[in-house]
C-alpha cells in the first residue's frame, strides 16, 4: 500500500467532511479545498471548503451543547480526555503520516509532535478534576467570600498549520477539561491531521456538539461572522501577528476573552564561558525542529566573539550534513517547506544578508526539481539591520551575529517587536538569574534548546501575544469567576 492509499484508508470522503453536531456532514455550497503534497506540489487530496453557513450551523451547535457539557462531571471530562489520549498514542504512526504528507516535516518529527501533542490530553484530564474556588471569611467580618469557576462558554480556535496536531491539542484539552464547547478551524493547508483527531475524540466519548472542526478557504470572514455572535464567548489564536491584532479588534464588540499566540523572533544568546559543543547540540534543535517553520525558533544566534568561530564552525558543520527530502523516506531530516511563498520569502532573507556582507558558511539555496525544498543554512557576520535578524525567518536559516559584553547581548536580544522565546548558553548561575529579569520574553531556555512543555505555560510579552497554554495557567483561560457574598449565618 502507498502512502497516499494508507492516507485514503485513514481519511476516506466521509471523514474529509465538515464535523459538526456530532456528524460528518458536506460543506452546504459543495465546494472543496484542495491539500497540496509540499514534497512536489501535487494535490495529495481535497477536503470540504465550509461556508458561512457552515460556520454559523456549528456554532449552534456548540451553543447548544453548551449547557450539558458544562454540567458534566468533572471527572467524566477527564477520562474522555485520557481515553482521547490513549487513542491519539496508539494511532500514533497513523497520524504522524498523515501530518507528514500534508506539512512535509519527517516522520520521525511527526512521531515527536503526535507525543506533545498528546500529553495536552493527559495533563489536563489530571487538571479537569482540579478546578477550584475559595471559601473565606471577611477580613471586616460579618460575612464570607465564596468564589466558583465556571466555564467561559463556546469558544472559537483558529490553529496554524505548522503543528496541526499539537496547536489544537493545547486547545481543545483545557476547552474540555473546562466544561467548554468550541468550533475549531484548522488552517487550509494542513486540514487531515484535525479531521483525524476530531474523529478520534468522537471514539474516545466526546459527546455530540462539544466539538465541531470546519475546514475553510475563507478563515477571515468566518472569524469574523462568528466573532459577531454574542454566543460566542473566548477566541484561541495561534498564527501571525498581524492576523492577531484584527481578531483581537473584532473581539472588542462581544468583549469576547482571547488569547494570541502570535510571531516570535527568538534570540539564541552564546556566552564565552558556554559549552561550545552542548551550545550546538541546542542550536540544533532550537533551530531546525519543524525545518525552522516554528514561533519558537531560534533566529537570531547571538554569540560572544571569543567563541563566535569556533560556534559558527561546528554549526556550519551540523547543518550542512543534515539529509533534505521528502519526509516519509528513510533518514530524511529535513522536510520540504509549506509552500513556494515561504521558500521566496527564505530566498530573500539569505541574498539581504550576503549583500550586507555576511558570510555564508554552508547552504542558501532552493535546490531544483519539484516540492518546496530549501538547504539547511548557516550566515556569520550578519548585520543587526539585515532582513534574517529583524524580522522571523521561518525556514532552516542561522543567522550568526557577534556580541563583546552582556549588556550588549541582552540589548540586542530585547532589539524587537517579539517576545516568545530566548534560548542561553552560559555556566554562569549569577547571569542565568539577570538574564531571566532583564530579557523580555514569555520563555527562556538555560542550556537547553527546547523549551515547549504541556506541564509548563506556553506564550510571550510584546508583539508575541498574551494568554498562557499549557501547564496550571492553561486551564485559567476557559475558566470564569464568580463571587458569592454570604452572611454570616
């Protein structure tokens, strides 16, 4: 069997439909969205382009599922959840596959992603049965303060395509932990892997109604319309932040809660007393997890001059050995890109800093032939002006700049709209501690280039975004309050 029969057999037409009220149902005008192989540009298959109406037709039926969801019992929220869990690991191979066909990454990094994105769906059927008010006395006496959480209500996710499973796990887990209901919009691109999930959700017990997914052409106007429904009640976003900004805008008329996972521009700090070797290992990761196509990439790599060298060497090195191909062969490690905008955009962030005169140590080319292929590249000598250090590369591309004191890394870390994620090599416990206060970024990593966690908060500060998803705070972002004042007896 090929792949592309494995991926029929897995998603046959009936489940390459819209998801709502508990049914696969077809898109009201017929139409369908074409799912491009981005190894060679072929369609790999269709899936249904869901209308307005179709929009509107979930929402109903997340509203109308409200009410009994919430009243669920906690505990029954979080076994579905563990159930969900279970079956996510044991199809693992099976989803890693189809995200591989449909985003490009290896297989071997799908399989990473099917774990993470797991453990969303075990972490929070643990919090569903820890959701929690507080009793206390007045301080001035003569009453008490009783508090409860109740869920925020039907909500809206919006996930992006470069993590199709583990950017909507992060959502949906708390959603349901919660006692929310939701519509979910799975970017165009990358449509299979939620279809699948939402399918296994269904299999797991999710009752009817408390998830619908609607795969669209048009995520603008169907963010829109819903955000101007008063049923809807809490936005999840992840994706640029220039689409942030106008969700946040249209949430304004419902005073709709929200959270913006948004762009990154992540600084990879290299001091002279850093472990040079380790201090490539997390390079490796920080940069090529996801062939650079993550918010959280490292890309800028700030590294003091006494070991600048010798860093962009061994980096040079690593990076111009790793395998490019298609991501379902054997030993691929780097995958193709999303598609042939991403691959120009890449392009001409390499060609900006050259001509600004860095060095290019190994890479910088789209190879010839079919898919959207781009050679793992590392740059030294790169200007703080030029296009790959001021604004997110989201391709295989290090950028190397040269810092001489502290104060001068932490200047030009802080040296931007962004504030996701910073990675640091030092050995240095009195400056691990400065650079956690003074660098603006929601996550930091010390001698490590991974900093995602499904028991950690997930987010950034600045342009990055607000809300946390992920670890105790994931869960706060589904939740309301309510104060109960009561006499004394």
């Amino acid at each position: 069997m090929t792949f592309r029969e494995r991926l029929g057999h897995l998603l046959p037409e009936s489940h390459r439909q819209l998801y709502v009220g508990g049914r696969w149902v077809p898109g009201s005008a017929g139409g369908r969205i074409d799912v491009i192989d981005p190894a060679d540009g072929s369609v790999l298959t269709d899936v249904a382009d869901g209308t307005l109406d179709d929009a509107r037709a979930a929402l109903d039926a997340a509203a109308a599922a409200q009410a009994d969801w919430a009243a669920t019992a906690p505990r029954e929220r979080g076994e579905i959840l563990r159930r969900a869990f279970g079956l996510v690991t044991a199809h693992a191979d099976d989803l890693a596959l189809v995200m591989s066909l449909e985003m490009g990454k290896p297989i071997a990094e799908a399989k990473g992603e099917v774990t993470y994105g797991a453990e969303f769906l075990r972490w929070f059927s643990e919090e569903a049965v820890r959701i929690h008010g507080r009793w206390m006395h007045n301080p001035a006496g003569g009453s008490r303060l009783l508090t409860v959480r109740k869920p925020v209500g039907p909500c809206l996710f919006i996930t992006p395509w470069n993590f199709p499973l583990a950017m909507g796990t992060r959502k949906i887990g708390p959603a349901i932990a919660a006692g929310c209901t939701m519509v979910v919009k799975p970017a165009a691109q990358t449509p299979l892997t939620m279809l699948m999930l939402a399918g296994l959700l269904a299999e797991a017990g999710l009752p009817a109604g408390v998830l619908n997914v609607v795969t669209t052409s048009d995520s603008g106007a169907l963010s829109s319309t819903l955000q101007a429904d008063a049923r809807l009640r809490k936005v999840s976003f992840t994706g640029s932040t220039s689409v942030g900004k106008k969700i946040v805008e249209q949430s304004a008329d419902q005073l709709q809660r929200v959270s913006m996972e948004l762009g990154g521009n992540a600084p990879f700090l290299v001091f002279a007393d850093a472990d040079v070797d380790a201090a490539v290992d997390g390079a490796m990761l920080a940069k090529m997890r996801n062939m650079g196509e993550a918010c959280t990439s490292a890309n800028r790599f700030l590294v003091e001059a006494p070991v600048a060298e010798e860093f962009a060497t061994k980096l040079a090195e690593r990076m111009g050995a790793l395998r490019v191909g298609r991501g379902q062969d054997v030993g691929v490690q780097v995958g193709p890109l999303i598609d042939a905008k991403v691959v120009a955009s890449v392009k001409a962030s390499v060609e900006d800093a050259v001509a600004r005169g860095a060095r290019l140590l190994t890479g910088g080319q789209a190879p010839e032939g079919d898919g959207y292929f781009f050679t793992p590249t590392v740059l030294a000598d790169v200007p703080v002006d030029a296009d790959a250090v001021t604004a997110e590369t989201f391709g295989p591309v290090a950028p190397i700049t040269t810092f001489t004191e502290e104060d001068e890394a932490i200047r030009l870390a802080n040296a931007t709209e962004y504030g996701l994620a910073a990675y640091a090599y030092t050995r240095d416990l009195a400056r691990t501690i400065r650079l956690a206060e003074r660098l603006e970024t929601g996550m930091l990593g010390i001698n490590t280039g991974l900093v995602s966690n499904p028991a950690a908060p997930f987010g950034g500060v600045k342009a990055s975004g607000f809300g946390r998803e992920g670890g105790f705070e994931g869960i706060e972002e589904y939740l309301d309050t309510t104060y109960v004042a009561l006499p004394a007896g």
